[in-house]
C-alpha cells in the first residue's frame, strides 16, 4: 500500500510495505495518486523510470507482512495501583479523580508483594520484569513504593531476572528523599504538568479547589535537574478549552523540559471533550508545532516530542507491531484489593474483573480475547496507512467508545494519522539536513586536500 501525501509544499509517498518513505515533486504525486496534471512525455517517462527503480529496491508497492503477531502467555508487566486515591481533583481524570468510582484506599504492602509473586511466578522465562506504579496519585503511599521495590529487586534476584520500575506522579509531593529514590530506582517517571499556567489549573485544582501549578512546576524542574539523562517524560493533556495546545508543549520545551508528551483528553465531558468538529484546528495545530519542532531542531535546540518520534528504519520488529498492545494478556492492572484487570483503564469495571494475585486469573476467557486481538482482527485497520505504526489503537478507548476492543475510534485515528504524516515531515527534514551538513563537510574536506596538494 502507498500513501501519498503533502505537507504545505513537500511531497511523500509511504509505502507500508517496505517501510519507506519517498520524497517526490507534485507531479510524480499527482501521477501515483491519478490527479490530473500538466506533464511532458519526457517527464512522465521520467517519473514511471524512477518508480519502476524503486519497486526492483523492494521499496515501493512492497508487499505487507504476513508476520504473526508474537503473544505470549509468560507475563512481562503490571500496573500496580499503589493508591486509589489524589491530592488533586482533575476534572478530565478517566479515573474519578483518583477514586477509579469506588472508594478511596491505598494498596497493602503485603498485597503489593503478593503481586510480584504472581508477577515472578507467571512470567515463565522471561528476564526482564517491567513494574509501573500507578494511581491516583501513587506518591501518596510512597513508602510501600519503597519496599515494593527493594522486596522485587531482592526475589527477582533469586531467580536471576530484573526488573524495570516507572513511576507516574503530579509532582506534588516530590521532595528531596522522593526525588532521590525515584532518581535511583525508576527506569521512567512520567511528571504530569498540562502547560502554561492557566491551562493547567483549569483543569489541575488541589482538593481546595485552588490551582496547582505554581506548587509542582519548581518541584517538577528540580526533579528533572536532578535527573540527568535518564528517561523520563513531562506528560500533558490537551483539551478543547486549549485547542493552540502548540503554545503549551512550546512553554514545557522553554521551561526546560527535552522529553514532552500532550496527549488529547479522553473524556466525554462536554466543555472538554475533543469532538469531530475540532479535528481541523487540531490537524492544524499539529503542523504549527510540526515546522517550530524542525526549526528548533535545525538550530541546536531540539527537544524530544513523543508524538513526533517514530522509527521507520530501525524500530520494533514488525512482529511485534502486529501483535498490538499486550494488555489484559502479557500486561495486567492490579488494584489496591489486589483484583486483576486488563490494564489501568479497564480498572474497577467488574465485565473486567479477571481474577486476584492471591488467587491468580481466574477469567481466561477474557484473556483469550485480548490474547487473539491483534492488527489483523481490527478490520477497519486493513487499508489504513498508519497501521503498522499504531497497531490499531488503543484497545480500552476502542472499547468505551465504540463498545468494542476491536473497533478503532475514528476521533483517535484521525489526530493518529495526522502526528504521522507530521513525524514523516520531521525524518524527511533531519535527513535533508543531515545530508547538506554531511555535503559542506565532504566540500571542505575536499577543499582543504587542494590546497595542502
């Protein structure tokens, strides 16, 4: 499949195939897509030559693969809800601000150890064991945090496997031992700030009431300081009250912050809501951020965009892209009762509810569903370009959405595809740089021997 495309005045052809991807001038788009267009017999000769050239590299009209997605019954990862409860009220929060529509408790440390048995025990030859602690606001109940992770580390090493933490917390509570401890022990922290002041305390208010800004943004950025070069990601939320959301990952990259994630609200709240109406803003959007992301790159102040970050050449091996999210298959949620769900946004909802870490999963019925969901049963998926980039989407927005894990929700492809095409423009513009830098190096080098000859 080729999926032909513009950006203002540039030109692509992706092909799905070969995972390549082609700047070409409008004429030759013009050509592949058959629109009408002014040519001469030379130059259309031209540009049926330069196709044919590329389809005997294998890197045009190549065919899709026929990998099989790898599923595993060995579990790889759990999403432990360490609190079930928030020191903020977020009005978009998908999980009753904190409370996941239940009531407000946090997880046992003996509960919490009951899970990474389960974890140990379920993960059959499996090395490397990724725990992400989770909430609510999981900081709350640090201290079971704390010996959660001593107590994996230690078991872990009696059966010769590591394990790899992350952490996702509001900042509020970062102080000098936690941000010590998280700095040693997290392979990621994800900090959620949503952007300038005023967007992130319209929606981020403490339990008073009041705006939280002004309390985590100092935190936050000691936090990083601190880090140094591991991973972590400051991590927003756009809403339909912040459409311009390009001034918001612009102030995070300002104030500091090389590893931004902004991810569209998923809610049904009206005034928040993103509907199909705000599709173009948002599209739009996306491109302003898209050309100050290529010219801050072009001038040595770059910073990491997650949406724009994709890997046409050397990423995950296509088996796995196929195979789509492991949730409620190789991945599970356990909330702080110790209950087992597909994953954190599945959590509480009692269709879900697949068994306990004391008693293990007791529901395989729907394992066996996640299990079979892949690229290939999301048959909306099939002539989508994007699919072997998004593995068809997520399977909890699918669901409470559309009513279906296998249903695509056409709002999220929408603004799936246009970060896409946006990220293809990027890699399009790095490697034309690249190779002018690599150009003028080569002419200075060249240069220099003619005058020392």
């Amino acid at each position: 499949m080729k999926h032909i495309f513009s950006y203002k005045d540039k030109h692509y052809v992706y092909d799905t195939g070969s995972g390549a991807l082609h700047e070409c001038d409008e004429k030759t788009a013009c050509y592949l897509q058959g629109r009408p267009f002014t040519v001469t017999k030379r130059e259309l000769d031209g540009i049926r030559a330069d196709l044919n050239s590329l389809r005997e590299e294998g890197l045009l009209d190549a065919p899709e693969t026929q990998a099989r997605p790898i599923k595993s019954h060995e579990i790889k990862a759990l999403c432990l809800h360490v609190s079930h409860d928030c020191n903020l009220r977020c009005r978009y929060c998908f999980a009753d601000e904190g409370a996941y529509h239940s009531v407000r408790e946090v997880m046992s440390l003996d509960t919490a150890k009951a899970a990474i048995d389960f974890l140990l025990r379920e993960s059959g030859e499996r090395k490397v064991l990724e725990v992400d602690f989770f909430g609510g606001e999981p900081l709350m109940n640090f201290d079971v945090v704390r010996e959660t992770v001593y107590y994996a580390k230690a078991e872990g090493e009696k059966l010769g496997k590591k394990f790899l933490f992350t952490t996702t917390t509001n900042g509020l509570l970062l102080d000098e031992e936690r941000i010590k401890f998280l700095n040693e022990e997290m392979e990621n922290v994800v900090l959620s700030l949503d952007g300038r002041p005023e967007v992130h305390d319209a929606v981020r208010k403490t339990v008073n009431g009041k705006g939280s800004f002004d309390i985590v943004i100092q935190k936050i950025k000691e936090f990083v300081k601190v880090r140094g070069d591991k991973h972590y990601y400051v991590r927003g939320t756009f809403t339909a009250k912040n459409l311009d959301f390009a001034e918001d990952v612009l102030f995070l990259a300002d104030n500091g912050f090389d590893s931004i994630s902004l991810e569209p609200v998923v809610t049904d709240i009206p005034d928040l809501a993103i509907k199909e109406e705000h599709l173009p803003a948002i599209g739009a959007e996306y491109e302003r951020l898209c050309d100050e992301y290529v010219r801050r790159e072009a001038e040595g102040r770059g910073f990491l965009f997650f949406h724009f970050n994709i890997d046409l050449e050397g990423g995950p091996c296509l088996a796995k892209r196929v195979s789509a999210c492991g949730a409620g298959n190789e991945y599970f949620s356990v909330v702080p009762g110790g209950d087992i769900y597909p994953c954190h946004q599945f959590a509480g909802d009692p269709a879900f509810r697949m068994g306990s870490v004391f008693t293990g999963i007791e529901r395989g019925d729907i394992r066996e569903k996640f299990a079979e969901s892949c690229l290939f049963t999301r048959k909306k998926c099939e002539n989508c370009f994007a699919k072997f980039i998004c593995s068809g989407g997520c399977s909890a927005n699918n669901y409470h959405f559309m009513g279906d894990i296998e249903e695509p929700y056409p709002i999220t492809c929408d603004m799936m595809k246009k970060r896409i095409e946006c990220a293809m423009h990027v890699l399009a513009e790095r490697k034309a740089r690249e190779d002018r830098e690599n150009q003028e190096k080569f002419t200075e080098n060249s240069t220099k021997q003619g005058i020392s000859a």
